[in-house]
C-alpha cells in the first residue's frame, strides 16, 4: 500500500507540474505545433537522467523510487499525450510538423537522458 500511495502522491504532483509548464509555455507560443508537451516531455527527460545518475549510487528505497521515477516524472510526462497530439496533426494535414514534432521528442528526449546521466554521474556528486 505504501508503493501504491508513494506512485499517487508522485503523480499528483508530476501531473500538476505539467501543467503548470504548459501554461507557461502557452503564454509564449501562439503555434499549432504542441510546444507544451514537447517541452514538458523533452524537461521530464533530462531531469530524469539527471536523477538517475546521480541516485545510481546512492541506496535509495524502493517507495522513493517510485515516487520520483514513476509518480513524478511519469505524471509530468506524457506518452499519450503526445501521441493524441501526433494523429491530430496528421489528421489535420500537418504531416510536416507531426513528422517534426514525432522526430523532436524522440531524438532530443533521448539524446536529453543520456545526457542527463552522463552530467549526473560524471559531474555531480553525492553527499
């Protein structure tokens, strides 16, 4: 029950950070291109490589874990999301920009992790 709430409580949060972000990216983008969920997608990757470099060598629980891992940044990210918003595009006839907008969260969200893990378990250092 503990893990159960450990994830709820993560995703709560995760989710009202999403968003908090795509409000924030909304006020600066007038586009039909889905710039929310791409940045809250492309963010919620470098943070999670970021953390999971750095608690790679720390012993952390298993409830913690779950809450950061996937109550957190799962509820911050968005798979769904993003795929909803890709068919949209197509459906729309905006195959371009879902193309782009397909090959800018994959590569970069990617690219992103890795990057996040290699700063993190490179660069920073635990207590």
């Amino acid at each position: 029950m503990t893990k159960l709430f450990a994830v709820a409580l993560g995703g709560a949060l995760g989710s009202m950070g999403r968003y908090l972000t795509a409000l924030l990216v909304e006020r600066y983008s007038r586009s039909n291109f889905p710039f929310e969920t791409l940045v809250a997608n492309l963010l919620g990757c470098l943070i999670i490589g970021l953390l999971w470099g750095y608690f790679e060598r720390i012993p952390l629980s298993n409830e913690f874990r779950l809450f950061i891992f996937t109550g957190i940044l799962g509820g911050f990210t968005t798979f769904s999301t993003f795929s909803r918003e890709s068919v949209q595009l197509f459906k729309s006839g905006e195959t371009m920009v879902a193309v782009w907008y397909i090959l800018l969260s994959n590569g970069f969200g990617i690219a992103l992790t890795a990057a996040g893990f290699l700063v993190a378990s490179q660069i920073l250092r635990p207590y």
